[in-house]
C-alpha cells in the first residue's frame, strides 16, 4: 500500500503541468520638458519597484546609436521596466523614431516577454506615433497618462510667445511661460517649437488630425486622464476613447490629480498590468 501510494504521488508530480507566468517589459516615456528621471523624481519609479519591478537603467539614442545606461538594484525581479530618454522638444515624428529604435533594443534584450508601454502626457502620444508604423515591435498594451490625443490650447498659447510676441507679452501666453519654464527659458520654448506645432487642438491638417484617422494595433489601450486642475491638457484630449479609431476600445481610469506624475500614477500602473495579464 506504501508503494502505491508512493507511485501515486510520483506520477501526479511528473504529470502535473508546470506553468510559468510570462515576464513583462515596461517601458516608461516621458513627455515634453521633461526627462527620463522624471519618473524617479516624481515618486512613479520608487512605487513600482515596492510592486516588483526591476529598474534595469535608461536607454538613449544619440544620433540613433542606441545606447544602454543600466541601473544595479540589490535584488531581482522577473518583471524589468526601462526609461527612454528622447529629444523631447523635437517634432513627434523625430521623436518617435528614436522610440522605435530604442524599443527595438529593448526587445532585442527581452525577446519573449510582453513589452508594455507607458505614456505621461505628449509621451503618450509619441508612443501612438511608433505603434501604427508598420515596422512597429510588438507590444501588449499602451498606457497613456495625462496625454493630449486631441491636442492641446497650451500648445497655441505658446506658439503665440514665440511667433507673436516678445519676452513680456501679455495675456495667457506669459502665465504658460511662466507655468512651465520659470519664465525665463524663452529659448527652450523657441527650439520647442515643432513640438508645439505638433500638438495644437485637432483640426484639419494637422499631425494629431492625421494620427487619429489611422488604424492602431488590437493590442490593450489605457487611459489615465486627470479630472483635478490640469493646466496643460484639458480632460476631454486625454480620453483615448474620444480618437475615432479608438473608440469603445479603450479602459479609463479617472484620477483627481494634476497634470505632473505622482507616485499614485506608479501604484496605478502596476495595478493595471496586473488586472490584465
């Protein structure tokens, strides 16, 4: 009897399927004005890695030489997230071929793990540019964040400084610059230029008219959009679900923040990918 038993356990271990969970790629782009450790400075990074994932470093593109800064924790995870550093006052399209090729490195790394891709505000955008080109490595989901996908008037406001009007211009142009820049960075709003064009309001002929008439991949789409006092976006741009091509296949999560990332949006995050493995 000690014997049949013995093989009963034996043979349920050998024929018993061993299962393992799938890893996962996350990879964090951030927007204009902003950098790749602004996910650190603004708490998201801190809150993901308590959720289990792996800070594994910063990719960057210089010239479109892919190059890879890693980051040593003192533990590993099964699930890696990675930050991308793009010339974010460049026009989108620039923009999104340093995210393709940057993305394809990444993929290179980790060939047979689920890539997820995480947007904070014109991030998300850029990211949208890179997932309808053909040549596009494969992801599983997007996550848009505070993004305006129907553009935004603050683009317009600065399109006035810099087209229209010196440095003391008055009107909502000047609170813009003094919003986002100090006041004082007239340049930097000059060299951003492209970019602003790029992300005015919706209307014919322009980038964002273009991208939202195109056919975006069947892959998972997530919005984040901000319903406290964003003063760069208006909450009704951030809702993927208002892109024509999008419509009805978008998940939306209302958060009562403002428009910068905070360390909610990381524990945001990490419960969305999890509810959607």
């Amino acid at each position: 009897m000690k014997a049949l038993r013995l093989y009963t356990l034996v043979l349920v271990v050998v024929c018993t399927p061993v299962t393992t969970l799938r890893a996962d790629v996350l990879v964090l782009v951030h927007g204009w004005a902003a950098t790749a450790d602004t996910w650190i400075r603004s708490g998201v990074i801190p809150v993901l890695v308590n959720h289990g994932w792996q800070d594994a470093g910063v990719v960057t593109s210089p010239a479109l030489g892919v190059q890879y800064f890693q980051v040593a924790h003192p533990y590993r995870s099964r699930h890696h997230l990675f930050r991308v550093e793009l010339p974010e006052a460049a026009p989108l399209l620039l923009q999104a071929s340093h995210l393709t090729s940057q993305l394809a490195f990444i993929q290179g790394m980790h060939p047979d793990e689920d890539m997820i891709i995480v947007g904070h505000s014109a991030g998300g955008v850029v990211a949208r540019l890179v997932a309808i080109r053909p040549d596009f490595v494969k992801i599983k989901s997007l996550i848009t964040i505070a993004s305006p996908h129907l553009g935004t008037p603050r683009a317009l406001d600065g399109l006035d400084i810099v087209d229209s009007k010196p440095f003391f211009c008055p009107g909502p142009g000047i609170d813009f610059l003094k919003t986002m820049l100090g006041g004082s960075d007239y340049q930097y709003l000059k060299d951003s230029r492209s970019a602003m064009i790029d992300l005015v309001p919706v209307a014919a002929g322009t980038l964002l008219d273009w991208l939202n008439r195109q056919a975006h991949p069947n892959i998972q789409y997530h919005a984040v959009i901000r319903t406290g006092y964003d003063d760069m976006v208006p909450t009704a741009s951030q809702d993927l679900n208002r892109v024509p091509t999008l419509r009805g296949r978008v998940n939306v999560y209302p958060t009562p923040a403002s428009h910068e990332l905070n360390p909610a949006d990381g524990k945001l995050i990490a419960d969305i990918i999890l509810n959607n493995r």
